[in-house]
C-alpha cells in the first residue's frame, strides 16, 4: 500500500506539473511528490515511462476503458463508430492538459514519440476492427475499404482536430464531436444499406481479443 500511494504521488505531481509547464523537471516531481528522485526511477524506469504512465491514469479517471466496453458491446458497426469517435473527443476534451502536454513532448523527445505512437496505433487498430466490422455488414462506401476507412477515421479526429475546432476556433466540444462524428460515418458508410444486428457483432473475430488495452 505505501508503494501505491508513493506511485499515485508522483503521478498525481506530473499530472499538476503538465498542466502549467512545457517540461517536466524530475528534481521539481520529486520536490512535489516528496520523494527522491531515485524513487521515481525505481517506479517508472524513465521520464517516458512515468509520462505513459500519468497517461494511463487520466484515460482511467476520464473513463476510457469502461467506454472501450460500451463501443466494443454495440450491435452492429456504425454505433460502433459513432461511440469510438464521440469517447476519443471526450477523451481530448476531459484529459486536454496533459493530452496538450503529451502533444508537445512528442515533438522534441524521440522515445516519448515512439511510445505515443504505439498508442496511436491502437487507437487506429481498434478503428479498423470496427471498420472490418462494417465491411462485413456490406455497409461501407464502394471502393472504401476497412484500412481506408480507419485511416479516415483516425485523421479526422486526432487531438489536433480538437484544439482546431474548440479550443482555437471556440466550438462547443460537443458539436465539435457530433460534426466529425458525421463527415466520418458520411466518408465510410453506405447511407442506403441498413445496419446489421442480426447475427450480434463477434467483435473477437474481427480482432478484438477481449478488452481493449491502454497505453503500457
């Protein structure tokens, strides 16, 4: 118990650090956590690790994996979609400092990078399952295909879409949502077919393994 609440410190300090700073000082971490700086070491091995793991647990507090559960229990693949895009702009929405922060780190430090594009490819791969999804009800465009719909998908709602549309140009975050929700689901699917719940979507055997990871 005392190793949890040491970890939820620390990570509790970078959350409020990231809020306000464009870096993260490990000396100024410890300071706030009232660790050592070895002890931050110990925990999260690199200022990668301890990012990815300040992330983990905001996308926890905001509800991200329980929202994963909902997309991954819709019947059939539009609302499937429409609840992966509306969640990944809740998500920009309710985690915007750090996400904000994790934006600008990226561009100067390689292995944070790295490690946020590994997330990005899950985000694109759980896009492409429903995608898959969408194929197989016969209800994407003619000539789109899954990897092609993904790839839309993805683009059209990255975080820098978010800050574009709410934060620089001051559209509500709902609206903001329900307008990409809409170019997407009018760029990918068939408005002349009808959604398919009959047999229930087996997201398992479009790729989905159980539930749906976070960043590691």
């Amino acid at each position: 118990m005392a190793a949890t609440d040491t970890r939820t410190r620390i990570i509790r300090a970078v959350r409020r650090l990231a809020e306000k700073r464009t870096e993260l000082p490990i000396d100024e971490i410890a300071r706030r956590a009232r660790v050592s700086v070895q002890t931050i070491y110990s925990h999260f091995g690199s200022k990668r690790g301890l990012l990815m793991a300040a992330i983990d647990d905001m996308q926890r507090e905001v509800g991200l994996y329980e929202g994963f559960e909902r997309v991954f229990s819709s019947p059939d693949g539009e609302t499937a979609l429409r609840r992966m895009v509306n969640l990944t702009f809740d998500l920009w929405e309710r985690g915007w400092p750090l996400v904000r922060f994790s934006l600008s780190a990226r561009r100067i430090d390689k292995e944070v990078d790295l490690q946020l594009t590994e997330v990005d490819s899950m985000r694109r791969t759980h896009l492409w399952i429903i995608c898959r999804r969408l194929e197989a009800e016969s209800r994407l465009l003619a000539g789109v295909s899954p990897e092609r719909a993904a790839d839309l998908a993805f683009t059209l709602s990255t975080p820098t879409v978010y800050e574009d549309l709410v934060l620089r140009r001051g559209w509500p975050a709902e609206q903001a949502a329900s307008t990409q929700i809409e170019l997407i689901v009018s760029a990918a699917v068939d408005p002349l077919t009808p959604p398919v719940t009959d047999p229930p979507p087996d997201w398992a055997a479009f790729g989905m393994g159980g539930r749906p990871a976070g960043p590691s």
